[in-house]
C-alpha cells in the first residue's frame, strides 16, 4: 500500500537535490492531486497504488490534452512544456497498450460476454469488463472508440 506514492516523494526529493525542475516541479503537482484525491469525498483515505495510477493517468491525459490545444494555438514552448511533464509522468505508469493490443483484448471481452451483434446495447458491459484491465495502462477514448468501432454503432 503506497509503494508507488512513496517512489514519487522519493524521486521528487532527488529531483530537487539535482535542481531538475522539470521534473521536481511535475512530481510536485502529481502529489499534490494525489493528496487533493486522498481527501475528496467524506473522508480522508490512503490511496492504493491502483488509485495513485488512474491520478497519475489523469494528470498524464490533462498534459497530453493540453500539449495539443497549445499545439493548435501555434504555441509551441508551450506544447514543449505538456508534452515533457506527460513524458515524466508516463515513467511511473503501467507499460501502455498498444492499438493492437486493445483490438485484441476488446475482441477478446466481447466474444467472452457472447455480445458480438447486440450493438451498442453491449457497450456498457464490455466497458465494464475491460476497465480492470486497460486501467492506467491506455486512454479510455481510444478503448472506447475501439468498442463502438467492434460493436459496430
């Protein structure tokens, strides 16, 4: 419980000590959303390396969405900056899926849920089956499109 957590404080520490402020300001930010994450909700609660992941693949989707609209904006340093904090950020998540590997394991949930031909109807429960094992480890949009691209909506 919290191994991962503890890497990060560990590195943001080292970061510092070796004034690499990219990447000690990133794994600054990343704790702090942990944190803000942590004490959401009713009550506080330690987060369990599987939550630390889905944070940290959120702030990795946040830097990634971000690169692009500044990419479009024709503001490129800036693009620059996301695109670097996203690549710190992706060293403490999961190796990611690739489009072949998605293909696979969606072709492979929708003929274990016997859905194929339910259309979308299916999507929810094939989501549902596929989230365990996509977590942190490929954008849900890009599972999601290869779902309705397989259950042909």
């Amino acid at each position: 419980m919290g191994d991962l957590k503890d890497r990060l404080r560990t590195d943001l520490t080292a970061a510092m000590k070796a004034r690499d402020s990219l990447r000690a300001s990133t794994l600054r930010m990343v704790l702090t959303s942990i944190t803000n994450a942590e004490v959401a909700g009713k009550e506080s609660k330690e987060l369990s390396d599987d939550d630390v992941i889905g944070v940290l693949s959120t702030e990795a989707k946040k830097r990634r969405e971000a690169a692009d609209a500044f990419d479009d904006a024709g503001r490129t340093e800036s693009a620059a900056q996301e695109r670097a904090e996203a690549g710190v950020i992706a060293d403490y998540l999961p190796a990611q899926l690739s489009d072949d590997e998605i293909r696979d394991l969606v072709a492979g949930v929708i003929a274990d849920q016997g859905v194929a031909g339910e259309g979308m109807k299916a999507m929810g429960r094939v989501m549902g089956a596929l989230q365990p094992q996509v977590k942190g480890r490929a954008d849900g949009g890009a599972v999601a499109a290869e779902v309705r691209r397989q259950l042909g909506s």
